[in-house]
C-alpha cells in the first residue's frame, strides 16, 4: 500500500512541476511540494483530478478570476486558492 502512495505522490509532483508553461511549473510545483504530505489518500486522488484541468483554468481559479470548470468546494482547491507563492 505504501508503494502505492508513493506513487502516487511522485506522479503527482511530477504533473505538478511539468505543466507546459514555466509559470504554472512553478506555482503547481511549489504548491504541491509543500501540501503533498499533509494530504490523505482521498485528498491525493483530489489533487490528481485537479492537476487533470487545463492551466488556464487553474490560474484563472487562482486569481479569482470566471472559469470555464466549474471548482468544486474541496480540500484541494480551498488549499490552491489560499496559496500564497513566493518565488525563490
């Protein structure tokens, strides 16, 4: 079970890290490396559906801004939302 999650959790940081533009790589990438342990196996699920969505939803989500998926009202996206980034 342990191999299982992790993984998962190497999957997931990896989709985090490697997303297609250098400014989501960063803000997934670091989001997901600071929460990833904190995180269930129910929530890790969450934060794999949600590394699925497109980035330009996710930042707009992120800046408050209408999107075109609807965001559903979840561990994983109240993290995101309240995700303050600070670059290196």
């Amino acid at each position: 079970m342990n191999d299982d999650i992790d993984n998962l959790k190497k999957k997931i940081l990896y989709r985090s890290s490697y997303r297609g533009t250098k400014e989501m790589d960063k803000l997934l990438g670091s989001f997901t490396k600071i929460h990833i342990d904190q995180l269930n196996n129910q929530e890790l699920k969450e934060l794999e559906n949600f590394l699925s969505i497109d980035d330009d939803n996710l930042f707009r989500f992120y800046k408050g801004l209408d999107t075109e998926f609807k965001f559903e009202p979840n561990k994983i996206n109240l993290l995101f939302k309240s995700f303050v980034f600070k670059e290196n």
